[in-house]
C-alpha cells in the first residue's frame, strides 16, 4: 500500500469508530430504557384482570340463581349420576330418554313423590338440573382458561398468583360439593316418611362456598378496577368501615341462614307477618332436642331465625346509612351506601310478599337474587371505603 493511501484510510477508519461508538450508546440506553416502559404487572393489565374476574362473578351469580330455580322447581335430583365429560350431551334419541327415565325410577324422588311422572314431565327437570350443571362448568373454564393465559403473560404478582389459584381450587370445589349435595337427596331413607330432599347442611355449604368465591372474586375486582380514595383518616371514618364490615357479615349470614330455609322448605311453616300464625314467637319454637338440633333441623327455627336475621341486616344498613351522613365521603362512595340501603328494604319486601304468598317460584327466585344483589353492594361499600395501601 501506498503511503498516500494509507493517510486517506486511517481519518476514514477513526470515523467509523467514532460513529460505532454513538450507535453502541444509544442503542445501549434504548435497551435501558425499554424494560422499565413495558414492565409487568401494570395498572393497564390490571384493568384487564379486574374485568375478568367482574366477569366471572357475574357467572357464579348466574350459577346461583339457576340453581335456586332448579331446586324451587324440584329439578335438582333427576340427574342420578355425575360424569366430567361424558353427561355434557343430554339424551338425543327416544331410547336414551327412556333409559335415563327409568334410572330416575329407581330413586326415592320418583317412588314417593313424582310416580305418576310422564316422560315430558321428567325431561323439563331433567333439562333444568342439565343446563344448571353446564353453567358450572362454564364458570370452571372462565376461571381456568384465562388463569393460564395471564400466567404466562406475566400478569400476575405473587400476591395475585395465590389468589386466582384458590379461586380455581375452589371453582373445583364448589362441583364437587353440588354431587356430595345431590347424593343425599338420592339415598334410600326406610326409617323417614319425609318427602326426599337434599340435606340442608351440604346445601348451605354448597351455597355458601359459591358466595364466598362470588364474594372474592367480585371483591379482587372491584379492588383492582375502582380508584382508592385518600380519604382523611379520623376515628368517625374508621368507626364507619368497622360498622360496614360488621353489617357485610350479617348480610351474608343472612343469606347463608336462607339455605336453611330452603332446604327444610322452612318458607311454608308459617305463612303470616309479622306474627308467626297468632304468636310473636310459636310454641314449636325449640320443639326438638337438644335444643341446638332446632337451629338447624326444625322448620320453625329456622324461619324465625331467617326473620330476626332479615331484620337486623335492615337495621344494620340503616344505621350504617345515618352514621355516614356523619362523616366526609366521595360521591360514590355515598352513592353506593345509599343504593344499599335501598337494595335492603326492597330484598325485605320481596321477603315478606314471598312468605305470604307461599313461596310462588318467581318471586322465590327474586328473592334470592336480591340477597345476591344486597351482598355485592355491600362489597362496593366496602371496597370504597378501604384504606389506601402504604
């Protein structure tokens, strides 16, 4: 190589070192900067989160008003077996409805109460407690599905991968819980004349777990959708979330003690208000021993146990109501003590029209949604209210 050459390379050769050098920088400080602009969990996944779980909430409420229709309707025992798969295609041909109607004819529903059934009769509760069931595995695959979706999406923290996980286990536990309830309508009982029913003991439970993951899954929502307001911390205003936390749990016993009352048919004992038949309190009232037996297993306890529960959540809510025009809050806040406030009195009324007209399905059916609805207000009131998280 020329020496002429060579000094004409060597300026050309520090130029492309200099211009290397600022291309490595800056893509170095892209790269810095690109983590911190996508980072995962954020508030937009969080939005999507929070929708998802409203959504599925919104089917377990679904899941809990069929299966309220299902058993005023006496459907829920014309299903005589469970199968994951397989019972998820309802009989098709004549031969497969007789087949399953004579399976059905060998339980006690059937020999004691439904013997003169035709098949047209039977395939209506049979369609009923099918659709009931469908739902519920609706409700396991929006929980599941999207649970793995967002797994692998990291969009979950720790604390929320604890969370979807007990609400998948128990998405799971909740059907199990429905077959262990229908079991006990289908044993032989030689010893009892009673009509054949669920027990009211697996009823409750298998209620009660459907509105504990209501509650939690509706509770995560809302929590990740709705803004925390910094509120003044004052004693009136920790007094006031005390009281709303207070008044939530009664609401839910409420609810809970109504199970009771479906499973005995407890609605149909005395049909008056506010007195029970010519007495304030029956004389039947602790018929039963022991006495802790009446709680749970004699009709009349139980209605008057339901009555006083009814009455003390309405209590409880209007108190809670006039206690927080006492103290500062956001609009919504107020807006959503208030519509809890007039969701109780309606749920009240419903009550009372429901005992005196001898529990008429639809307006049975009313009724417990309205405990559903009273309960999901009482969760946005809470949710408003709950501190800000340090």
């Amino acid at each position: 190589m020329s020496e002429k050459a060579f000094g004409t390379t060597i300026p050309q050769l520090r130029q492309w070192l200099v211009k290397r050098g600022q291309s490595t920088i800056t893509a170095e400080a892209g790269e810095s900067s690109t983590p911190a602009a996508v980072t995962i969990p954020n508030r937009a996944t969080n939005r999507i989160i929070g929708r998802w779980l409203l959504g599925c909430s919104g089917l377990v409420v679904g899941a809990i008003v069929l299966g309220g229709v299902t058993r005023l309707t006496e459907s829920g025992l014309s299903m005589v077996d469970w199968h994951l798969v397989r019972e998820m295609k309802p009989p098709q041909t004549q031969g497969e409805w007789e087949a399953e109607f004579a399976k059905y004819q060998q339980f006690p529903e059937f020999k004691i109460m439904n013997h003169d059934m035709t098949l047209p009769e039977f395939k209506f509760i049979f369609y009923m407690e099918w659709g009931h069931r469908m739902w519920g595995r609706l409700v396991g695959l929006a929980y599941i599905l999207p649970t793995i979706y967002f797994w692998r999406k990291g969009y979950f923290n720790r604390s929320m991968k604890g969370r979807v996980l007990g609400l998948c286990g128990f998405v799971f536990f909740q059907g199990l819980l429905g077959w262990y309830m229908v079991k006990s309508g289908l044993e032989e009982k030689p010893e009892s004349h009673d009509i054949p029913r669920v027990s009211q003991y697996r009823l409750s439970a298998h209620l009660g777990s459907a509105l504990l993951l209501y509650c939690a899954s509706l509770w995560t929502g809302l929590t990740l959708m709705l803004p925390t307001h910094k509120l003044a911390e004052t004693n009136r205003l920790t007094q006031l979330r005390r009281f709303a936390k207070g008044t939530g749990g009664l609401i839910f016993l409420t609810a809970l003690s109504g199970a009771f009352v479906a499973g005995l048919d407890a609605g149909l004992v005395y049909n008056s208000f506010p007195k029970m038949g010519e007495r304030w309190i029956p004389d039947d009232l602790l018929a039963f021993s022991p006495t802790l037996k009446n709680f749970f297993e004699n009709p009349t306890t139980v209605q008057f146990d339901h009555r006083v529960l009814a009455i003390s959540s309405l209590t409880a809510i209007t108190g809670l109501y006039l206690f927080s025009r006492r103290v500062a809050l956001p609009r919504r806040a107020k807006i959503a003590i208030s519509l809890l406030t007039a969701a109780a009195y309606g749920q009240v009324a419903l009550g009372i029209s429901t005992l005196l007209l001898y529990v008429p399905t639809p307006l049975a059916a009313t009724h417990q949604s309205g405990s559903v609805a009273l309960l999901s207000l009482a969760i946005w009131v809470l949710a408003e209210l709950r501190k800000v998280a340090k």
